[in-house]
C-alpha cells in the first residue's frame, strides 16, 4: 500500500480522505455483488461488510460527536456494522457476515455517500481549526483504518476466490505489470538473520523466470546495541506503536531480500513438511493435523505446483523468484531451521528498517504480486556485503 505520512494541512487531509475512499470502491470494480457478499473462512469478511463497516468508523466516532446536526443514515447500522468494540454498542458474531444479504450494496453504497457528504461538511467547518483538533486527529486515524480494510478486501477475495472451483482471476493478465491498475501486495514473508557460514553456502541460485532475476543471497550485519523501538513522531502512528523505548540487541546479520518461493520449494523438496526436527512442537501438530505440504494457495498438479494468486493461477516455474507469501510462523521458523537461520525478531527488524526509505512494491505499482529483490549499493564498509537489504517495505509483511 501506499507510504503512510503525516497530513500537514486540512485540504491535504481532506484531499487524501476523498482519495482513499474512491480507492476502496475503486478495488471493488472487478466484483460483482455476488463476490461481495462471499465469507469464506470465519477469519474474513464480505467485501460488501468492509464497505459499510468503514463507512461506520466515520459516521460512529466523527460525525455523530463533531458534526451538529448529524443524521444517521440507518440507526441499525450503529451496531449491525459494529465489529468489535463492546463499549460502542452490541455486534452479530463476526463468522456470520456473509449472511447479510440486506442491506443491499445498493443502499451501502448511499451510506458511504451520505458519510462522505458528512466528513466533507464537518472539514468546512473546521476550516480554522488547529491539526491537533480531536475531529482531524480521528478522520487521519479513520483514513489509515480504512488503509488496512482495504488490504483486508484483497486478502479476504483472494481466499474467496481460491476456495471456488472455478478459481476466477481477480485481475487476469498478469504480464501485465505497468498498467494503473490498483492493488495490494500480499502478506507472509521471511526475513532473517544468517548463522555463520560463507557466501557461497548460503547462496540458492535460481533460474530466471517472467518475473525478473533475484539477486545473489548476501547478508548485511548489523551493530546492535543499545536501540530505540516504537514511534518516534511527527505523524501518525497507532496507538500499539507507542511508546517509544530502548532494547538491547546482540549484534545480527540481515539477509539482503526476501526468501524465493524456489528457495521454498527446494525446502518442500527435500521434505520440509515431514521432518518433526525442522519444526516447533505445536507447529509439528498444526502440520499433522491440518496435513500442510506447501504454503496456503500452492496446488501440486501432476508433478508441477502452481499458486494462486490476485493474477489467477500461475505455474511455480514464472513466480520463482519472487518472495514466498501466506507462510505461516511455524513455516518460517521450519524453513529458517532447514537453511541453518533463524527469524528476525520485531525488534532487530524494526532497528534495521529504521534508516530504510518507505518506498517499494507499495499499493500503486498495481502488480498484485510481490516482486523480486534488487540489489542496493549503499555500505562503504570494505568487510561488509556491498548490499543493504531491502525489501523492507511493500512486497510482503
């Protein structure tokens, strides 16, 4: 998705608040209503359910405290859409939305007008207000709200998709990757610290494939020590990335991209999914008993795997160099055995992307894919890798 940052003036906030909501219905234009009222895990939510229920963010904590005069569009909506905050109002259970068949996407599309109209009429009115102003602080926080709702639509349809026989592309044409189209990168990566061991071990070529060669495996090291962890402000931050405080780490090593699916698939090969000793306890359960061989949306078919994606379903053979996506932590932590490394933890990660630029295969590039890594010249330290890693941002979380 895109970079977030501060608004700096209310025609910004206001201009990014317009923006972001024609982004989430521009994500639906593929999906027919049928599409959207698809739940096809209890973990998900209809498309339809992410429209209303962003909609409720603003009318529920913006227009009905900051805008007077406000009328509700539906006040069944206050708590049909509610998902859940307890201390608001009540909720149906979550694992039922799909059963919503009214309202109608019609009349949810009115709602999402009716609270566009609201927030546009309360930013006239805090013309003279300061940025500090309650009501501007929760339309930011309901902007990025509305962010993470849109990358949930994406990850909800895409598992919808892949649960119908017919596996529909959300968007075909997947050589298609300067077109304008807007998507979202998919979740799961694997990112690591290098145990000792030379270059050349640690490398796992891969052939080329469609969607472009991936640089060598080199790792970068990274001094430790003592290290500040959590916002550090100006601008926007959740309130769980507060408050900023020190952590000790030992010095690491960071690998400089993500891992390939090649690269897990040569796990899968030498039987990644049925060695007990690559696995933690309850990971070794969750394999037995969910019967795992390969990461969720990868389908072996007469001797060839395929995954599913945004783009429809591709062969392995053209998406090799990208990173591995949708891996569970016992699938990174069983890989990360098999290659004689371990995880990251959030802290040496957050240290390490600290000095990285938020720039990537963030939400505008519209490739609905993760894309393969590039090499980046930066460290002038002769003992070091000439790379610093990357990938950070955008292609997998």
């Amino acid at each position: 998705m895109s970079a977030t940052r501060e608004c700096s003036s209310l025609t910004e906030l206001g201009a990014r608040f317009m923006a972001t909501r024609r982004r989430t219905l521009a994500l639906c234009e593929p999906l027919t209503p049928e599409d959207m009222m698809v739940q096809s895990c209890p973990e998900g939510s209809p498309v339809k359910w992410h429209l209303a229920h962003t909609a409720w963010f603003f009318e529920s904590f913006i227009l009905r405290e900051f805008l007077p005069g406000y009328r509700l569009f539906n006040k069944d909506f206050s708590w049909l859409f509610n998902s859940y905050y307890q201390s608001f109002a009540a909720f149906p259970e979550k694992r039922i939305r799909a059963s919503f068949s009214r309202p109608g996407s019609d009349e949810i599309l009115r709602y999402r007008q009716h609270v566009d109209q609201g927030i546009e009429r309360l930013l006239e009115r805090l013309q003279n207000e300061e940025p500090s102003h309650e009501a501007l602080q929760r339309i930011e926080l309901g902007v990025n709200h509305e962010e993470q709702h849109q990358e949930l639509l994406l990850t909800d349809i895409l598992h919808a998709f892949f649960t119908n026989p017919l596996r529909p592309a959300y968007r075909p044409s997947a050589s298609k990757m300067s077109d304008p189209e807007r998507a979202l990168c998919l979740p799961s990566s694997l990112e690591f610290e290098t145990w000792e061991r030379t270059d050349q071990e640690a490398a796992q070529p891969c052939s080329g494939s469609s969607f472009g060669a991936v640089p060598a495996f080199r790792v970068h090291k990274f001094p430790g020590g003592l290290c500040e962890a959590g916002h550090s402000g100006p601008g926007f931050c959740f309130d769980n990335e507060r408050a900023r405080h020190r952590v000790w780490l030992d010095p690491y090593q960071v690998a400089t991209r993500l891992v390939t699916c090649a690269e897990f698939a040569a796990f899968m090969a030498d039987g990644g999914y049925r060695r007990p000793e690559l696995w933690l306890s309850p990971g070794w359960d969750a394999v037995q008993a969910n019967a795992w061989r390969a990461p969720l949306y990868w389908t072996e078919l007469s001797g060839a795997w395929s995954i599913f994606t945004l783009r429809g379903e591709l062969p392995l053979a053209s998406l090799e160099n990208i990173p591995v996506s949708h891996v569970s932590y016992f699938e990174a932590d069983a890989y990360a055995r098999w290659a004689r490394r371990r995880l990251l933890t959030e802290f040496e990660w957050e240290a390490a992307a600290d000095a990285q630029p938020a720039t990537g295969n963030l939400l505008d590039s519209g490739r609905l894919l993760p894309a393969p890594g590039t090499e980046v010249l930066q460290s002038q330290d002769p003992t070091e890798s000439s790379e610093s890693p990357n990938q950070f941002f955008g292609d997998c979380w």
